[in-house]
C-alpha cells in the first residue's frame, strides 16, 4: 500500500485547498468587474467610444473560454498546482502590464495574455 503524504490525510488539507481555490475565483471575478466598472474611465483615457472598449472585457472571457479545455488537459498532464501557479502569475503580470499600456490595442493584447492566465487558474 503506497503512503501518503501526511499533509494530505488531515483535514486542514482539504480546507487550504478550498481557501485557495476560493480566493483565486474571487481574484478572477474581482479582475472582471472592475474592469466593466472601468470602461467609461478607459474609454477617455484612450479616447475612444464605448463600443471599442467593450473589447477590453470581451477579448479576456474569449480567450479564457476558447483555453478552458487545453488548460485543463494540460493540468492533467503537468500538474494542478503547477498549472495554477502559472496562471495566476500570468493573471498578475497581465495586469501590471495593462496599467502600463500605451494605447487600446496593446490593452487589448494584456488582456489576451490576462484570459490566458485565467484559464490556467
């Protein structure tokens, strides 16, 4: 009978678990959000109409939806952790990123790179 690591027979593993995997949902969700909340700020600040920012939050689900699956397989193959980890460091230089975008399109490719992330997460 093979052992088992001794972290993953007691019950706080299983809620460590839970609080992160909570927390990056309410990560992800609070990254969504804010960004609708953002778009009329982001629409001046670039200078354009509402309809071409409403790409800033259409290009992240996009991306997220169309690398749910591959993301998973690849999980599946290389780790959950590992896989998670990395999305969340893709989430989180994505968005420093697009504080430091020169212009909409350059967002709009952050913003891939951010739904990218998210699906890994």
């Amino acid at each position: 009978m093979a052992a088992t690591a001794p972290e993953e027979t007691s019950g706080n593993y299983k809620w460590k678990v839970a609080a992160v995997i909570s927390g990056t949902f309410l990560f992800s969700a609070m990254d969504m959000n804010s960004s609708l909340v953002a778009l009329p700020t982001i629409a001046g600040h670039y200078d354009v109409d509402i309809m071409a920012v409403s790409w800033v939050v259409l290009v992240l689900f996009l991306t997220m939806n169309a690398l749910l699956l591959p993301f998973g397989r690849l999980a599946d193959i290389a780790g959950r952790k590992k896989v998670m980890i990395a999305g969340m460091l893709v989430v989180g230089i994505g968005g420093i990123l697009s504080t430091f975008t020169p212009s909409l399109p350059w967002l709009y490719v952050t913003r891939i790179f951010q739904g990218a992330g998210a699906a890994a997460m």
